[in-house]
C-alpha cells in the first residue's frame, strides 16, 4: 500500500513538473514575441497618462454640468426680534418674538440652464480633445516605430553590401595575385569594405534611438523588440473626400465646440441685465399675554442700475472671448487644410518615386555593378569604376527605403488628419 501511494504520488508530480514547464515555455515564447504596431497603440492608449488626466477631466466636466444648472441652497434664518436690554425678557413688550424664516433665491431667467447646457458643450469639446490627443499619441507612435524599422532593414541592407564588397575584393585579389592588377586596386577595394563599419555603428545608434522613443511613448522601463517587417496601415482616400472628412478630424471638432461654447457663454453673460430674485417668508412667535404671532413673506429684486460698469463690460469680454474661439477654430481649420495638402501631394510623389525605384532604379544598379564587376575581372574595366557601380547599387537600395520610409510616415500623417476619433491600426 505505501509503495503503491508513493509511486501515485511521484506519477503526480511528474504530471505537474511537466506542465509546469510546458507552461514555463509559452510564457517565454510569448514573451520573446517581437511587438506589433498594433499591440503597442493598444498599450500607449492605455497606459499613458495624459490621456488619464484628460479622461478625468472629461468626468470633472460632466458632473459640473449636472451641478451649475441647480438652484442656489435656501437659507434658513433664526431670530430673536425687539428683546428690552434691561431684562431679555420675551414677555415684557408687546414686540418681542422669536422668528424662524426660509429664503429662496432664483438667479436671472433662464440662466441656470445656460451655464448647464455650456458645461455640457465643454464636456463635449473636451471628449473631442481626447480622441485628438489619442490620435496625436499614436502618429507620434508610428513615426519612431517606422524610424525604428527603417534603421533596422538599412542595417541588413549595408550588411547585404558588404557581400558584395566582399567581391570586389576577391576579384581584385584574383587579379593582383595573377600579376594582372594591383595591389593599390585590393586595398581600395578593403577600404571601400571596411567603411561599411561605421555605416553600420552609426545605424544601430539612430535605431537604438528610436527604441529608446517607443519605450518611453509606452511607458516601459526597457526598450521593446519590434516586428521587423512594415506594418499595415490605412490606405489613403482621395484628396477630396480627405477634405470632406477634415472637418470630422477631432481636434477641429473640440476647437468648434469651444467656440459654441463661448458663444453660449455671451447668451449667459447677457441674462446679467436681469435681476435675481429672493423670495423669503418667516414666522414669528410673540410671548406677550394676548398678542398674536406674525407671518412675514416678501420679494427681494437686484437691481442693475449701472450696467455700463458691470454687465455691459461682462458682455463685452465674453464677445471677445467667443471671437477668440472661433479665429483659433479658422486658423486650426486652414492649418489642417494646408497640412492635409500637403501631405497629400508628398504622399503622390512618394508612391512613384518609390515604385520607380524599385522597379527600374535598384535592379539595373544591381545589374551595372555586375556587369562592371564581370568587365574588372576579364581587364576590360578599372576599380573605380566597381566602386562607383557599387556605391549606386548602395545608393539607390537605402534610397528605396527612405521612399518606403517617407510613404509610410506620409500615410500615418493622412490617417492622423481624417480620423474621425477612432485610431485605426
């Protein structure tokens, strides 16, 4: 029995070992997993606290436009009424009483509701402000994600280089040890390879840059491995439809409802040129043999008699206020405008120098440098002439990447601009 138990006990632990270790290496794997463009804007979304702050005041503003549009606290008033000094007594004169009274002030008609509704307006501007910033956070996040990558493929581009710098050499070592070259020829051909170095140190430093920007958009504490492959993002609409779209974008929607806002804002400041109104009822109770209690109700009115001086200059400064608004709103309106176009007509350019040079530009560099490199080897060409063939071939393959770069930077740019509050991936 107590061998028979020992050996269930140990099949268990086995059993548990195992999946231990099983679940030890998923963890691993999906922890080695590189990030995708897609899951880091899910997490600078998330964990950026900007974006917190603004929520929270999006909430501040909500529940003050629930607040501003009640009505002021009554006020409870206690008294004792014509007391003699010589006794305090509450029966010695025919007027002395205790009194209790309650007093209601109404603000201007109309008020209330206008401060509300203007809350609630702010509350809207501020959501728009929101989804913008979001927006911003995450072109912000895809521009050093697109840097990052590209450093990352011109790096494996030089390396790709160095092969065939590699060649030249062995053709210019073939050549010298034939007594057919020189030995100038072998070291130039060493030298143009081993400047590719510093081309490679100079790249890891800009992508280790780069990183060092995602990591810190992210809010981590370490730089992350990205997916080294160019991410999926919305193909742009046309220039026209982009404009249509351009007055959805919402930072301009926050700048409008701010400007509505302000407008509301002179309707409030104008309901000044009417008076509140306090209306007040008390009891009084009279102790003195024989006399009855008293009942006192009224209406109190403020009275704007000098406006010039109060509510003609609070009118003025919330005209000013919303002509602020809506000349900030016109020129965020023609900055987009500019910006949507421009970016649109760079994209244009991008999209065929692009396709240019990687149809036509990159393959016949590779192809003269061969055929260059094949004409040194048979002496019918000289080394500059591989160097030169080889630097195009360099040239136009980085070239090729910056277009891909840029294009993708400029795609970013135009979906940042038609957003219409959503950040797509």
């Amino acid at each position: 029995m107590d061998v028979n138990l020992f050996e269930r006990l140990l099949a268990k632990n086995r059993i548990r070992l195992l999946a231990g270790i099983v679940l030890c290496c998923s963890t691993t794997t999906a922890c080695a997993d590189p990030l995708s463009l897609q899951n880091a804007q899910t997490i600078a979304l998330r964990q950026n606290p900007g974006l917190g702050a603004l929520t929270q005041k999006i909430v501040e503003l909500k529940h003050q436009a629930v607040s501003v549009a009640q009505l002021p606290d009554p006020h409870l008033s206690l008294g004792a009424e014509n007391l003699p000094l010589n006794s305090f007594s509450m029966n010695q004169q025919q007027m002395s009483m205790l009194s209790v009274g309650l007093s209601q002030t109404f603000p201007s008609f109309g008020k209330l509701g206008l401060e509300g509704r203007q809350t609630r307006v702010e509350a809207a501007a501020a959501t728009d402000t929101l989804q913008g910033q979001s927006a911003e956070l995450v072109l912000l996040l895809r521009r050093a994600w697109l840097q990052a990558l590209y450093t990352d493929k011109a790096i494996m581009t030089v390396r790709h280089q160095e092969q065939l710098q590699a060649e030249s050499v062995r053709a210019a070592l073939a050549l010298y040890r034939s007594a057919r070259g020189s030995e100038a020829n072998v070291l130039r051909a060493q030298l143009a390879r081993d400047d590719l170095a510093n081309d490679i140190s100079k790249l890891q430093a800009e992508r280790t840059h780069y990183l060092a920007q995602i990591a810190q958009i992210l809010n981590l504490s370490q730089p992350p491995s990205i997916q080294n492959r160019w991410p999926h993002l919305p193909s742009p609409k046309t220039l026209r439809t982009a404009e249509t779209r351009l007055l959805g974008q919402p930072l301009l929607r926050s700048a409008q409802a701010q400007s509505r806002a302000a407008q509301i804002g002179v309707q409030v400041a104008q309901r000044s040129y009417w008076p509140n109104v306090t209306v007040s009822a008390a009891y009084g109770q009279d102790f003195y043999p024989g006399s009855p209690n008293w009942l006192s109700v009224g209406v109190n009115l403020s009275l704007p008699i000098f406006p010039e001086d109060r509510q003609d200059q609070n009118v003025d400064a919330a005209r000013a206020r919303a002509l602020q608004a809506q000349y900030r709103f016109d020129d965020q309106h023609l900055a987009l405008i500019q910006q949507l176009r421009s970016t649109f007509a760079r994209y244009t350019a991008l999209k065929k120098e692009w396709t240019r040079t990687d149809e036509r530009l990159v393959p016949r560099a590779q192809q003269a440098f061969s055929a260059t490199l094949a004409a040194y080897t048979s002496g019918q060409a000289h080394m500059d002439a591989v160097l030169r063939t080889q630097n195009a071939v360099l040239r136009y393959a980085l070239t090729r990447l910056q277009y891909r770069r840029d294009l993708a930077l400029s795609v970013a740019e135009l979906d940042f601009l038609t957003t219409q509050g959503r950040t797509t991936s």
